[in-house]
C-alpha cells in the first residue's frame, strides 16, 4: 500500500526560498522583473526569427527551438514560486509536483540536446562551408528537432514514472523551491535504490554524451581552422560560433558546478542557490547572449520594427 492518497499535498516551506521575511517583497519583484525579461526577450527572437525571412537558416531555426524551451523551461517553475512566494500556506499538489518534474526535464533536457543540434550545424557550416545548405536541408534539420523532442520525452517521462512509483508519508515538506528529482527522492519512505541508481545513470548520460558531443564539434572546428590558419578564417569562426559557445558555457558551466560541488555540505541554501542559477539565470541571459552580440539579429530588429521592406529571399 502506498500512503499517496493521504499526501495529496507537498508542501513547500514559505516563502520555498531561504529569504528574510522583510526582503520578500524585494525579491517578488526582482523575480518578476526576471520573469517578464526573460519572457520578452526569448518571445522576440522567436518573433524576430518567424518575421524575417533572412534569419530563416539552420541555426535561427535552432535558436528560435532554443528560445522557445528556455521560456517554457522558466515558465514551469517560476509562477508557481511566484504564487508561493505571496501566499500564505505555500503547496503544491502531489500531481502537481510530478507534472512540474516531468516538463522541467523535459525542457531542461531539451536545451541540451539543442546545443547539440546547433553544434553540428555549426560544425557542417565551417568544415563543409561548400555542402552545408544541401546537407543542412530543412528536413534533416526537423528531424534533429523531432529527435530532441522524442529523447527528452522519453527520458523525462522515465523519471517520472520511478518517481511516481514511490511514496511518500505524512507532512511532506519540499525543501526547496521546486519539485526537483533529488529532493523528491530524499523525501520518499519506500526503497529508491533501484530509482536512484537509474536516474543517478541516466542523468549522467543525458549530461555527458551533448556535452561530449559538443567537445567533439568544436574540436574538429578548432582543428579545421589550425589546418589553414588565416586571420578571416578566424574571425569568421568566431562570429558564428561565438554566441553558441557563450550559451554553451553558460549552460554546461552551471551544470558542472553543480555536479562537483561536493554534495556532503551541501546547505539548503547553497542548493537553491544554485538551482536559481541554472533555472533562471541560464535562460534569462541566452537571449541577450545571442542578440547583442549578433549583426544579423540586430539587422532582423531593425528590420521588422523600423518598417523597412524585409525583402523576401528564396
Ligand atoms: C524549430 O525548428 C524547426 C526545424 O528547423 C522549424 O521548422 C521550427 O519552426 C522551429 N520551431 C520554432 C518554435 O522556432
């Protein structure tokens, strides 16, 4: 028998941040300034990308994929902490919880294997600058969206089933600020060895192998331009991959400390601390990342809002 029907509720600790009870008017705010930036500026890459057709390449295709998972990535945990941070008996439903888990690896994963699309295009653009538009076709480049889609469905939803197999006893507390794999496991009475060690394997897979695959992109890159060095060939490197290293840095730099930080003293705090990293920092910063830096995207802004004829390209 499982104690699920009597929990029906996790409850989360108030306001679910370690914050000063006189600072948490300050911090709302701070954190729906965060959340209507990060908002904005991802829905104007999507917009920006749909609108102009010059941007309709492989890598804006991914980037406006990557633009859309960040949002939706910030969207599952941040009106819920939102909530709770003004309410006075801050809970999550049990089925709450799991549905947040499931589109928070779902989304979370999603970036990863994003990075790993744009790296191999980013790859065939500076290796195969000749065959890049016949090989990057607009159908392998659906397939790569199709097949990210399909891994982290499948991964998130492997998660959540172990998660929901397990119970969980009385007065569940959550502490943190959102329904996360391993505070849920933490909280759980049944037997979560066989869960922690598949998920334990799994994360470490999903981690790993993009981020391998990453390296490997960049090496053969790195490689192709040592091969003939040139001071545009370079230059050119640089400036289509810039932005992409930049997120990639971003995301797998969070990511990394997190993994090694040691996680015997590992305080409360620390840990939230860093998930307020990688759940809204990462995302709120890759639209930034990959507009301010980039002469196309601020080509595309001036285009579709200063009511220059965007001219349609085939
Ligand atoms: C994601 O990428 C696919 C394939 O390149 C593209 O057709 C689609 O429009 C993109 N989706 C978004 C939301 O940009």
């Amino acid at each position: 028998m499982t104690g699920k029907n009597q929990n029906c509720c996790l409850r989360i600790p108030p306001p679910g941040l370690p914050i000063k009870s006189e600072l948490r008017d300050q911090f709302y705010a701070l954190f729906l300034l965060m959340y209507v930036t990060t908002i904005l500026g991802n829905l104007l890459i999507i917009v920006l990308i749909r609108l102009d057709s010059r941007l309709h390449t492989p890598m804006y295709l991914f980037l406006s994929n990557l633009s859309f998972s960040d949002l939706c990535f910030f969207s599952v945990t941040m009106p819920n902490l939102l909530q709770n941070m003004q309410s006075q008996v801050p809970s999550i439903p049990y089925a709450g919880c799991l549905t947040q888990m499931y589109f928070f690896l779902f989304f979370g994963d999603l970036e990863s294997f994003l990075l790993v699309a744009m790296a191999y295009d980013r790859y065939m653009a500076i290796c195969f600058p000749l065959h890049y538009t016949t090989i990057m076709s607009p159908k392998l480049c659906l397939s790569l969206v199709v097949l990210c889609w399909v891994l982290t469905a499948a991964h998130a939803m492997l998660h959540t089933l172990l998660m929901a197999k397990l119970s969980f006893c009385a007065d569940n507390i959550i502490p943190h600020f959102f329904c996360d794999v391993s505070t849920l496991l933490k909280l759980a009475c049944s037997d979560t060895r066989i869960s922690e060690l598949v998920i334990f394997i799994m994360t470490g897979l999903i981690l790993v192998i993009p981020f391998l695959l990453i390296v490997m992109s960049y090496a053969r890159i790195v490689s192709s331009i040592l091969r003939v060095p040139s001071a545009r060939g370079i230059r050119k490197a640089f400036s289509t991959c810039g932005s992409h290293l930049s997120v990639v840095s971003l995301f797998y730099g969070t990511v990394i400390s997190l993994c090694l930080s040691p996680s015997a003293n590992n305080s409360a705090v620390k840990e939230t601390v860093m998930a307020v990293m990688y759940t809204v920092v990462t995302p709120m910063l890759n639209p930034f990342i990959y507009s301010l830096r980039n002469r196309d995207m601020k080509g595309a802004l001036g285009r579709v809002f200063c009511g220059k004829k965007i001219p349609f390209s085939v």
